[in-house]
C-alpha cells in the first residue's frame, strides 16, 4: 500500500503535524497530505458577523505560523464520522486544543470537515485532502455529543 493510503494515515498526520511545541509543527509532511490544488478555510466570528478566510497551502502555513508564534499547541481528535462513496471521502473529525497533549484545561474544540479524494483505481492509490474547513464551539454552539466518539 502506499503513503497515505488509508484515510486513519491522513487524518493521524493531520493532527500530527499541526501539534507541538512553539516552532514544532511538521510543515514539510503536513503539505504531503495535502492535494496541491487543496483549499484551506478558516473560519470565524468577526464582529458579530461569520467570515471565511480561504487559503492554499502556502498561505495557510504562513498565516498558522504567525498565529501560534511562541505557542505550544496541540490538536487532539476525539471523534470522527466518515462517509466513503467511489474516490471520494467526507470526514466530520471533531477535536480539542490544548497548551500540551495532556493540559488538563482545554482551550478549545471544534470541527474539521475534510474533503479527500484517492487517485487509484478503486481507492487503491492514495488519499489526498481536496480541502478542509472548520469551525470553532463558541458561545450558543457547541459540539453534538454523537460528534465526541471514535
């Protein structure tokens, strides 16, 4: 099988490589799971009113970087529903972020959904992420319970 050919490999780098100390996080194997016309959605509240911020990769990584400048920060998934149809994925990967893996205080959860999509022939090549975009729990939502399970 080859690098990346599970949906468990992607999903487990994911995480991986976005977690660590300040500077800690695996750029250079982060983007081999990315597709490299993947798009990156972060999403916010800004003044009362929900906004998108979409990037590529690179921009991605460069806005990342100056946002957990001098952090440690760790993302952790605690659940994860996943819905397969022919070379396409959609994963509901809900987490939490925490200062180290095992803080007892949580900074906060949310959801990735990720898109992927396998470049074999009935799913035998490997899985890419087409794109990916998450929100965070606030104030009047919060993650449903059936979310939180494995």
């Amino acid at each position: 099988m080859t690098k990346y050919g599970t949906i468990n490999e992607v999903m487990e780098t994911l995480y991986e490589c976005i977690s660590g100390p300040p500077g800690g996080q695996d750029w250079e194997r982060d983007r081999e799971i990315y597709h490299p016309r993947a798009l990156i959605t972060r999403t916010r509240i800004v003044d009362g009113a929900p906004v998108a911020f979409t990037f590529s990769y690179d921009e991605f990584v460069e806005a990342t970087i100056a946002i957990l400048e001098g952090r440690s920060f760790y993302e952790i998934e605690i659940g994860r529903k996943t819905d397969i149809f022919g070379q396409i994925a959609h994963v509901f990967s809900t987490y939490e972020a925490r200062e180290t893996p095992d803080h007892p205080e949580i900074q906060f959860r949310g959801v990735n959904m990720v898109h992927l999509w396998n470049d074999g022939i009935d799913c035998s090549g490997r899985w890419w992420i087409m794109s990916i975009i998450w929100d965070n729990e606030r104030e009047g939502l919060s993650l449903p319970s059936e979310w939180l399970a494995r």
